[in-house]
C-alpha cells in the first residue's frame, strides 16, 4: 500500500497568487531580453551616500523609460467598443518575498511616480517592503485575501481592463520581480501588468541580462527592444549622475576584471 497523502487547505497568501497567475495566463505575454552594460553605473553605485540596491535603480530608470514611452503606461479596456488606456503617470509594483510564519509569501509594494522620487525615498521603499509589518504595509492585499476566489478573481479582472483612473493604483502600470538576490534569474513570471521587468545577477564587468515581459495586445517586440535600449541609457546617464551626486570622497571602487588602469 502506498504511503498516505496529507492534504492541508491552500493558505488565503498562496491561494491569491493562484489566482493572479490564473488571470494573468490569459493575457498574451511575451518576454524580450537584452544584456545591458552597467559598469559605469556599478562604479557610481560603489561611491555612492547612502548605498541604493539595484531594485531601487531600475524602478526609477524604468519609470523614466516610460514617463517618454507612454504606450508602456496603456493597457486594454474591454467592453462593447473595446480601447486602449493610458495613465498619466507611472505606479510601480515591486513584488517581494516576506516570511510569514514558517512559509513564504509574495507581496506587492506600488510606488506612485517613480521617476520623479529621489533614489534614497525609493531605497527606503524598498526597504519598507521588506521589512515593514505585512499587516502594515501591504493592507488592501490582506483585504483581498480574505475573500472567497471566484470574487478575488473578478476583482482582479475587473481591475485589469477597467479605465478608472483608480487603476493604475490597484495594479500598477509596469512592476519589477528580481531573483538576482539569490543569484537566480526568473526571465518569465505572471503579471497583470503592461509591462513586468526583471534583472539577473550582475556580471563582474558590469553586464547584466535584463528582461521586459509584455502585453502583445498593447506593445510589440520592437517597442520593448527600444525601451531596453532606452532603459540602459538612463541607467548609464540620468541614474549614474544621481548616484554620482551623493558620492563619498572617501569611495574608492575596486577595478573590474579586465578593466584599463
């Protein structure tokens, strides 16, 4: 006889992931990937006052990317003429581990205009996220979990094709999921967002495999290929000249391997 199964009720956390992937299996996504060159912006980072971790970078790089590309803030609106909206403004959803107990639990973070925020106001987030009491810090997702799955998942549908200028704030307009913490990389992941960014783990000389998962409803590969290649010029620019502002006299960077003396 073959030895007992033990069956436990899915948990309200795992059970809403479930159904963020189920509704997010119906969009039809598509991932673009490019490695980036980053050196300039890892020495910048090195020197810099207070540290910022690299999610905080790319949030507010890829915020501006798409503050000049508004296709990045549309997404679809269903109905009897179906459409397109485009939000006036970026909302970032930054997806982040948390334990909760003896298990895992994903948690998502929005941060309104990140292009605009101070790298230091997006590190705090960031850390936030992190850190903060779940009950605390993510409290309209705990509000979702408590209900029953076939009214969580006509909220989120709703959500995701509705034109209320509300929305962008529910789901945000692009989000950002890294495993490059644990030295891993997650190229394709649900989301119920336009765009979803993820990055690996930075190479010694600086390069970096970064991803763009898209809505092809909305953006087609060309758009995304532009918006990577846009993305690695605020990272070089616009994002190293910031961290470059804060930098401590005292910094002195160790070379990269194979790097001009």
């Amino acid at each position: 006889m073959p030895p007992p199964v033990h069956l436990t009720p899915m948990s309200g956390p795992r059970a809403a992931i479930a159904d963020i992937a189920q509704v997010a299996r119906e969009l039809p996504l598509f991932p673009v990937d490019r490695v980036l060159r980053l050196a300039a912006v890892t020495d910048a980072r090195a020197a810099a006052v207070p540290r910022i971790g690299w999610a905080a970078l790319f949030l507010k790089a890829y915020g501006v990317v798409a503050r000049d590309m508004p296709a990045l803030r549309t997404w679809v609106v269903r109905g009897a003429r179906p459409g397109l909206a485009t939000a006036a403004e970026s909302v970032a959803t930054l997806a982040v581990n948390r334990r909760d107990g003896d298990m895992d639990r994903l948690c998502f973070g929005r941060l309104h205009r990140p292009d605009v925020v101070p790298l230091a106001t997006i590190q705090r987030f960031v850390e936030d996220c992190q850190t903060r009491d779940v009950d605390e810090m993510f409290k309209r997702q705990l509000e979702l979990e408590m209900l029953p799955g076939w009214l969580r998942r006509g909220i989120l549908r709703w959500n995701l094709h509705s034109a209320s200028p509300k929305r962008p704030g529910r789901l945000g307009t692009f989000s950002l999921s890294t495993l490059a913490g644990f030295q891993a990389f997650n190229r394709f992941h649900p989301t119920l967002c336009t765009t979803s960014l993820a990055y690996g783990p930075l190479e010694p000389d600086g390069r970096c495999l970064v991803t763009v998962i898209a809505d092809h409803r909305v953006l087609d590969g060309a758009t995304v290929a532009a918006a990577l290649i846009r993305l690695e010029q605020v990272l070089t620019t616009t994002i190293a000249g910031e961290l470059t502002a804060t930098r401590d006299p005292a910094a002195d960077p160790a070379p990269r391997p194979g790097a001009a003396a």
